[in-house]
C-alpha cells in the first residue's frame, strides 16, 4: 500500500530524528515536503500510525492515509513525479 504520512511536530526543540530514521526504514518513501512523507508498505495505515506513535510526543500530530494511484501534483521537479510514477500498481490503494 501506498501511504501519505504527514504530522505537526510541537516541541521545537526535541530532536525527532528517530522519527525520520523509522520513516526511512520502510524502504520504499519520498520526504515529499517539510513534515510530509510518501511510504509504502504491507502494513495496514493503523500499524503504520501505532509504529510511528512512538517516536512522536503526546501532543504531536500524525495523519496517515492511503493514497490512490489517482494523484495529481504540481511544482516538483521531473524525478519526484517519476517516483510517484514507477510504484507498482498492486501497491497502491483500489
């Protein structure tokens, strides 16, 4: 599946570094923008949000939702979209 996980980080200085470290570990993402990412995964999106849940404080945010292969997009450069482009079709959400 294909997932945008996206949050609202509320302590400005703790380091939330394992956060993206654990992002990462999917093997399979794009840091789209500042606090969003594009994964994809088997995991179901609440196993994504319980796994990431801690490595984010009580008060954050975190969304994540599964993405439809409908997508559309603007002002990114050429290999960004063709990352959206080049995940397989079984990936993405029906």
């Amino acid at each position: 599946m294909v997932y945008c996980v996206s949050y609202d980080l509320r302590k400005s200085d703790r380091n939330y570094d394992d956060l993206t470290k654990e992002l990462k570990s999917f093997g399979t993402w794009w840091h789209q923008t500042g606090s969003v990412w594009i994964i994809v995964t088997s995991k179901t999106t609440e196993e994504v949000r319980d796994y990431l849940m801690q490595f984010v404080d009580s008060n954050d945010k975190l969304f994540v939702v599964a993405i439809k292969k409908d997508w559309a997009a603007v002002g990114f450069n050429e290999s960004e979209y063709n990352w959206m482009k080049t995940i397989p079709d079984a990936s993405w959400t029906s």
